[in-house]
C-alpha cells in the first residue's frame, strides 16, 4: 500500500502496537548491516549486530509511546531516526567494549541498554533536522560504500528505494517489472552483502 510506512508510523504514535511489526520487518534488515559495520572494529564482541538493532528499535518503541517524536511523520524521517539511534547503540556497545579491555568491570550483560543518553543524543539530533558533520560523513560513506560494492546500477536503485522505507510493490512499480523480479534484485543483494560482511 502506498504511503504504508507513514500509515504505520501515525498508528503507532496514536497507541497501536500493532503497527510496531510491520515497521521492524522492514527496516530490520538494513539497520542489521548499518550496526554490523559499525561493530566491525571489535574482534570479539559481547553484543552482536542483532542485539544492537533489537534494543535499538526497544528503545525507538518506547520514545514513541512516550511521544517524545512529535516531528516523526513519514518514511524519510523515520528512516533518519533509525540510523541515528541505531549506530549511537553501536558505537556505545564499541565504547563498553573498550572500557573492558582496558581492564573496567561488567556492571551488566551488555553495553547496550535500553534506556541511556545516547537516546536523548538520538532525539536531540532528530529534532534539531540535522546529524553532527562527523556522523554524517561516517554514515554517507558507508552507504557509498555498499552501494559501490553492488556494481550494478539497478541493483543499487533497489537498495536505495529499500533503505528509504518502500515496499517491494512500490519498487515494482518504480522499474515497470514484477514483484518477483524485485524479490530476486534483493535477494541478489543480500547475498553480495553477505560475502562482503565475511570477506
């Protein structure tokens, strides 16, 4: 359906929970390869990517029950909001991982909570429209960089129109194919990226 992502975000901001699971299935995977690059520089990790975007979406759920984004009203905003909090998690998991190797002491399972300062951090920049220049070019340059790691144009439009919150159909639409010749595009995708992450 189009305009589904905005139609998700208004239900969940008016109290149904519901909207939370179509939200976090499309949006789960790219936030997964967002938090592992940014994990990338830890060997051996307490927390994986995983464990990142799941308090990550945890703590985006709670701040929306608690309307504390009032600004959040469609796909680009929320797909803004999503990469700022989840690489704030990822970079507060690298940081706890750090303190510990220096010799710190665990004073819980992970580094990553579900309630800390990094998600005041995440709603200040989200409210103030822009992110610091540093976390700006940090996360274009990542994204330049999966996206080179394609080689193929229309892959790369795909991937894009996936990151910005739009539906299988909505791309098929967008290409003048069927929806199954998206499946495959993403599937072509997901596989490159996979072979990356492990190389």
């Amino acid at each position: 359906m189009s305009g589904s992502v905005t139609h998700w975000i208004v239900a969940l901001k008016d109290g149904d929970l519901a909207a939370a699971q179509p939200l976090w299935k499309r949006y789960y995977r790219q936030l997964v390869t967002l938090a592992r690059n940014r994990l990338r520089s830890s060997r051996k990790r307490a927390a994986d990517e995983e464990d990142v975007v799941q308090v990550a979406f945890q703590s985006f759920f709670r701040a929306v029950a608690e309307g504390r984004f009032p600004e959040l009203n469609d796909r680009d905003d929320l797909w803004r909001l999503l990469v700022v909090i989840t690489a704030k998690k990822a970079m507060k998991q690298l940081d706890y991982e750090q303190r510990l190797k220096r010799g710190g002491t665990l004073n819980g399972s992970l580094g990553i909570d579900t309630i800390g300062t990094d998600d005041d951090e995440a709603l200040a920049q989200f409210v103030d429209a822009e992110p610091t220049p540093d976390f700006a070019v940090q996360i274009a340059d990542e994204c330049r960089r999966l996206l080179t790691e394609l080689g193929d144009e229309s892959l790369r439009q795909v991937a894009v129109w996936k990151m910005e919150g739009y539906g299988n159909d909505e791309i098929a639409k967008k290409l003048a194919c069927s929806r199954r010749t998206v499946a495959r595009k993403l599937e072509a995708i997901r596989i490159i990226w996979s072979k990356e992450q492990v190389a």
